[in-house]
C-alpha cells in the first residue's frame, strides 16, 4: 500500500475526527509498545499497527470551578467529554470498517486491572507517540497548545495511515503544578510522581456527594499550554 494512501487515509480520518467535534488528532507506530496493552488474547491485537490518538479539549472557564477539590460541574464535564471521546471513536472505527479494515477503540476512561490501575491501553502514551504532546510533571499528557486541558482516546487499527513523530519535548522552566498539588505528589522529576499520594486523594474526591469518579482537576487547571 502507497504512501498516498497511507496520507488520504490519515487525512479523511482526521477530517472526521475534526467534523465529529474532536480538538487532537494524531496517529502513532505503536508496534514497540504493544506489549504494554492490556487486551486479551493477543491476537485481538494482531496486525493492529496504529494507535490513532484523538484528543477533546476541556472548558478552561469550568476548570475554574475547581479550586480545592472537583466540582459538580466539572464531574459532568469530565463524564461529558469521555462520552464524545467515545462516540468520535465508534464513528472512526465504523468508518474503518467500511473501507475493509479492523478497528478496535478503547474507552476513554475504564480500568482493566484495578490493582495497578491500568487502562487496556494507555491514551497519553499512545497520543505521546503520536506528537500531541509530551509526558509532564504531573505524569498527565501535555500538550503544546492545550497543556493538560485535554482528554484522550485511541484506536487501534490496521488501516495504513502515515505516523506522526513523537513529542519528545518537556515542561522546561514550568513548575506551576508542583505548587498547587494538595498531597505533594508532583515532584520535579515525573519518575518520582507519588501516584499512591495522587490516587488515594482522588478516592477521596470520588466518594464526594455529586462527584463519583476518580478525578481532581487541580494540577489540571494549572496546565495551560502555549510553550
Ligand atoms: S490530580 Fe490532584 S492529587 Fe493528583 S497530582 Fe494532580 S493535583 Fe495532585
Ligand atoms: S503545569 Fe508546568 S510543570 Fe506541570 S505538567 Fe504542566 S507544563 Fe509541566
């Protein structure tokens, strides 16, 4: 299969990823990482070269909702915009179907191994590979323009389509998320993230009348991007 059609397929994907309301759109080699999915059997995977990244911005104003803890208004947000993610994914796979290809789109937000709090892929290392940004202090994708205001998915396909190079970028001289995090779990370095810290507060936040899931939303709102 040509280069040409490896493009007009990327660029008939991300014209309807943009029409469906989606604000990132990136496509990754994840041939090296899938070891690193949680998906059984195997073969499910097989030939399944792609991670498409697709990625749906936040409400910067309902951000500011969040002060100490998450608000009402940004759970239903953040439930919101997991639901488009996920609608945006069923119209890709569909469509990648149509052509004669497999598609497999994975949840915006489900947990596979509680234990260990795995997702069956992981979105921001998959829309990492996939140029949309880069993996920050506060171990949440960050993306240049958007900071870590957005949300993410994937699907993984064996349709051809041309790749995009990783961000291989960083926070630079960016330290506003260490300040603000209640427990301390963002350190300067991402490979001393206390996640133990981070998940225990969220348990926390999610047991909140209103609330329900496992979010905060604090070093989120810090996040702004524009590097
Ligand atoms: S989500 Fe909340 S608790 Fe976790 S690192 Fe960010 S600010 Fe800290
Ligand atoms: S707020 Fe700054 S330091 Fe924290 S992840 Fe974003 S860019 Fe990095």
């Amino acid at each position: 299969m040509g280069k040409e059609t490896a493009l007009k397929n990327y660029e008939d994907l991300k014209a309807l990823a943009g029409r469906e309301g989606a604000t990132l759109f990136g496509v990754a080699d994840v041939t090296a990482v899938k070891d690193r999915f949680y998906i059984e059997p195997k073969s499910a995977v097989e030939g399944l070269d792609y991670g498409i990244s697709i990625g749906v911005r936040l409400s910067g104003r309902i951000l500011e909702t969040v002060v100490n803890e998450p608000t009402k208004l940004y759970a239903f947000h953040y439930k919101r915009i997991n639901s488009l993610l996920d609608e945006i994914a069923l119209k890709l796979g569909d469509f990648i179907q149509n052509s004669g290809y497999s598609a497999l789109p994975i949840p915006a937000s489900h947990v596979e191994d509680w234990q260990n709090q795995r997702g069956a892929v992981s979105h921001k290392m998959v829309g990492h590979l996939a140029g949309l940004g880069f993996i920050g202090r506060s171990a949440l994708l960050v993306n240049p323009k958007f900071g870590a205001q957005a949300r993410y998915t994937t699907i993984l396909t064996d349709i051809p389509l041309k790749t995009d190079a990783p961000d291989n970028s960083n926070c630079g001289e960016c330290c506003a998320c260490v300040a603000v995090c209640p427990v301390k779990a963002i350190k300067k370095d991402v490979k001393d993230f206390n996640l133990m810290a981070c998940r225990e507060l969220l348990k926390t936040f999610a047991n909140k009348p209103g609330i329900g899931h496992s979010i905060c939303g604090i070093c989120v709102k810090v996040c702004k991007g524009k590097f």
